[in-house]
C-alpha cells in the first residue's frame, strides 16, 4: 500500500509497475532510467512498513535486486 502511495505521489505510473507479489516479495518493473533511485525508495518503505515501537523493537530488512531477467539481477 505504502509503495503504490510513493509511486502515485510521484506520479511514477507509466515508469514503475507491480508484476508479481508473492507472499512477502514484490517484482516491480522498472524503467532503467530511473531504477537506481526508485529501487532503493520501494526498499525503504517495505522496511519501515511498521514502526519498531509496535514490534518491540523488532526490525525488518529487504534486499533489492535489478536485472534483465532472474538469472542477471545484481542487488542495488
């Protein structure tokens, strides 16, 4: 929810599309132009989806990969 905010606040429509979410990972295409700073911002917000104050100080990580296909992606 919070990176489909992001990308309409940024009006990042045409550029930045959900193409599969399974369970708690998220496929995204993006634009080669912009994903360098569009990747790290969706990583950002999937780690700060909940604030450690409510999970006990609990944190949470993501990694964030690009490439052409599965076999290419290198982490951002």
């Amino acid at each position: 929810i919070e990176v489909d905010k992001f990308i309409k606040m940024k009006g990042l429509e045409k550029d930045v599309r959900l193409l599969l979410q399974v369970h708690d990972e998220l496929v995204y295409e993006i634009k080669d132009n912009i994903v360098e700073s569009v990747a790290p911002e969706i990583k950002k917000l999937m780690q700060d989806v909940i604030n450690p104050k409510k999970t006990s100080g609990v944190t949470f990580s993501a990694n964030a990969s690009s490439g052409d296909n599965w076999m290419e992606t290198k982490e951002i």
